[in-house]
C-alpha cells in the first residue's frame, strides 16, 4: 500500500479557514466531491464550499483513524470529525463517524466522497427537528 492515505489525511486534517489555498495540492482542478448533503463540482467550487463550512462552525477538527487502500488510486479512510456550531445543541461539541473513498491521481484526490449519518451531524441538533428525530429513533430500536 502506498502512503498516500495517510498523507493526504495530515494534511487535510491540518487545513482550517486560513489555509484554503492548499486545497490544491490536495486536489485536481476538477475534483467531485459529494457526501450526504452537499454535490460540488470543480476546485474553485470546492473551495466555496469549505470557506463556508468554516465559517459557519468552531474548532472544525478531524481525527483520522482508519485507511484502506481498494486498488491503485482508490482507497477509503475512517474517521471522526468534532465540531461546534453556536446554534446546534447550543454550542456543545458535537462528534460525528464517517468515512471518505477517494480516487487520486498523480498525488492529488480527483474524487471525493463522503458518507456520514446526516442526522448525528446537523439534524438531531436542530432544536424542533431532533426532538422528532430522537422520538423516531427511538421507536425504531
């Protein structure tokens, strides 16, 4: 296996609001990135994306635990993300499981898409949303 999962987790995991312009050395000029609630095309979209991300959240923090090479330039990594938002079960941190499959080439990521539970990270904390959200899990188990 090569060491480019771990590699590219360091350094993503190193990027924060101030560091956006390295997302191209992370990724290609026309990165796919899709997880459960947003599809964005291009790196300049990409970059978007993640400004706001930041913007809108405190103490972003990414903990990589798991990587799994599936083929030559392919490959899945684990992970748990925390972070705080002021007006998502008021300010406390939140820590959400996920895992990313990735597709690079030539050292940077062509595709990536997450998969995470979209209610652990952003519904259950909605104040009238996860009231009704833990009652149907909890009918559910």
């Amino acid at each position: 296996m090569s060491d480019f999962l771990p590699l590219f987790a360091r350094r993503f995991a190193a990027l924060d609001a101030g560091s956006l312009d390295r997302l191209g050395q992370l990724y290609t000029e026309d990165i796919r990135f899709q997880d459960p609630l947003h599809r964005v095309e291009g790196l300049a979209a990409l970059r978007d994306y993640f400004a706001a991300l930041y913007a809108n959240v405190q103490d972003l923090q990414f903990d990589f635990h798991g990587f799994e090479q599936s083929a030559a330039g392919a490959g899945y990594l684990r992970w748990t993300m925390r972070y705080r938002h002021p007006r998502l079960r008021g300010g406390a941190p939140i820590e959400v499981d996920g895992c990313s499959y990735l597709r690079w080439s030539q050292g940077r990521v062509y595709l990536h898409r997450d998969y995470f539970d979209a209610g652990a990270l952003l519904y259950e904390h909605l104040p009238v949303l996860g009231t009704l959200i833990g009652w149907l899990k909890r009918r559910l188990s």
